[in-house]
C-alpha cells in the first residue's frame, strides 16, 4: 500500500475509485464500504484510493477533546492494508482545513488533486465545513465532472445499524462480545511492557504492566477479561486486569496488565497486542491477599473456558 500525506505528492489519475472518511474502528460497515472500492477497483482494472483525517476531526472542530479512538494510526494503516487498500492519503486534520467548504474540497482534493472515476461514500457521510457535504452534493459535481458515485447502505446485524459510536459505548460498558461483533474482529490494543511492582508474581500470576502509548486509545470498562495475545508473531492466552489494585492501593492509575498462562520469558519491553475476548466480571476489593488468590484462580477457570475454543 502507497502511503501519501500530502496532495502535492499524488499524481492525478482519472481511473482512481475512491471513497473517504475518518474510519475510526474500521468496523462492519467500513468494512463494506471499503471491500466495495477494491473490488470495483479490480474489475475495473483502476486504483483503490482511500483518504482518511488524521487527527480525527472531532479532536479539533469539538469542545469535547476527550474522544477516544477504536484505532491507532498505526493499526487503522494495517488494517487497510490488509483490505487490498492500494493508495492511501492520511489528510492532516487542522482547524485552517476545517474551513474548507465541501465545494472546495470536491474540487481540490477530487477532481482535482486525486483525480477519480468513482466515489464509493458510506450513506450518511458528510464533510467540508460545517459537514455541509454528502451524497447529493457529491452528485451535482459528479455528471459534468464525469465520474459516478454509489452510495453504500448501513450494515446492520439484526435491526440496529452498526457505528463506531455503538461500539465505543460497549467498550465502555465493558460489553466486548457487542463490540467484537460489530467489528467483525476482536478489538484490541498495543502496549510495551513495562517495570511494575511484582505484586502479581508473589501471588502466583505474574503478570505483564503495559504502557500504552497513545493516549488516545481506548480502553475498555475496568475489569478482568479473557484475552488472546500476540508477542513477536506469537499467540498466547490469560487474562487480562484493566484497573487501579484496591485491594493493594487506595487510589491510583488505571493500569492494563495481562497474566498469560504458561509463560515464562523475560519480555520487558517488548510490545504485547492484546485482542479482547470476552469479559469475566467487575474489579473488585479483597480483604486479604488469600482472598484475591482465590477469586483469580476462579478467573482462570472461568478464562480456559472461554478460550477453550480458541486454545484447541
């Protein structure tokens, strides 16, 4: 996959479907809009041409800076790639670029910059200043500019229309078997593991402190997970505790940190990719180290079950 980061670097090229959009989760119904482009792309024999804004555009236009994203640049460029994503335009998101009319930007960055034979855009995408553009204004530019636009209907899974939103509030709400189902995948986070206090290796699970890097990155509700993991192309299962340690601390950071079974390597600093399986219950506050020992052996059970099926 070519990647661009500024329209000075693309050659315009009339032959390009193209389809745009923030594709925060790259979900289900991304997920269609995206397999479209590629497949008319190939039948065609034209040129995949994705633009996405980065960073995303409600960190910049929105009061409420605090949005939390479902992808990494990082992970949402692997994602793509492995969709047969050929071309790639990562737009830098600016307030200046915010007050582009949706006129200007068909112009500029379509016609022409990119150049284009046809537009795949989600059915209810909007963009330019104000998110004054959709499907229709698309359309007035589309017949005398000679290139066609297909709008691409919600995906839904029984009656309810899958959106990154929807996922991002199941993660909240620690629902991870909703979420995972809109994906179409796990959902998952990186982290480099990190110096902790050991606490977990005196009590018999050792575990691995992950510092995430990208402060933007969700994480789910606070409690203990079922989780596959992958070190160094490596697949490996346990449990995952997303929390502050009442039972050892009054107060404190919110820390993921995974217990894998069967493990032991010396992995400081290595990154560690985390995909959520399913949740097992709440964090919770012991009154004794025994106790917190018992309850996580308890875990583990719960854990193997639920990853039995993955594990054979």
């Amino acid at each position: 996959m070519q990647i661009f980061n500024d329209l000075t670097e693309i050659r315009r090229n009339d032959n390009n479907i193209v389809t745009l959009g923030t594709f925060d989760g790259i979900h289900l119904g991304h997920r269609q809009i995206i397999e479209t482009v590629v497949e008319k792309a190939k039948y065609s024999s034209g040129n995949s041409f994705l633009i996405t804004f980065d960073p995303h555009p409600r960190k910049i236009v929105s009061s409420d800076n605090r949005l939390q994203l479902l992808n990494t640049l990082t992970e949402k460029i692997e994602i793509l790639a492995s969709l047969g994503i050929e071309n790639l335009f990562i737009v830098n998101f600016t307030k200046e670029f915010s007050q582009q009319s949706p006129d200007e930007f068909i112009l500029k960055y379509l016609i022409n910059g990119i150049g284009l034979r046809e537009a795949v855009i989600g059915y209810d995408h909007h963009f330019g200043k104000g998110r004054g553009g959709d499907i229709e204004r698309l359309k007035e530019f589309s017949s005398k500019n000679k290139f066609t636009i297909t709008a691409i209907p919600g995906y839904k899974i029984g009656e309810e229309v899958v959106s990154s939103t929807k996922i991002r509030n199941a993660l909240l709400g620690g629902d991870i078997l909703t979420a995972n189902r809109m994906l179409g995948r796990h959902y998952s986070f990186t982290g480099k593991v990190v110096q902790g206090d050991k606490r977990g290796r005196e009590l018999g699970f050792p575990t691995a402190n992950l510092k995430i890097e990208d402060a933007d990155k969700l994480l789910p509700q606070i409690g203990i997970y079922a989780v596959e993991c992958v070190i160094d192309e490596q697949k490996y299962y346990g449990l995952l505790s997303i929390g502050n340690r009442p039972t050892f601390h009054d107060a404190g950071e919110v820390i993921p940190e995974v217990y894998i079974f069967d493990f032991d390597k010396n992995i400081y600093g290595k990154s560690v990719k985390v995909n959520l399986v399913e949740r097992i219950r709440n964090e919770q506050k012991f009154s004794s180290a025994e106790e917190l020992i018992q309850q996580m052996n308890k875990d583990k059970e719960v854990g193997l079950e639920i990853l039995s099926k993955l594990i054979n």
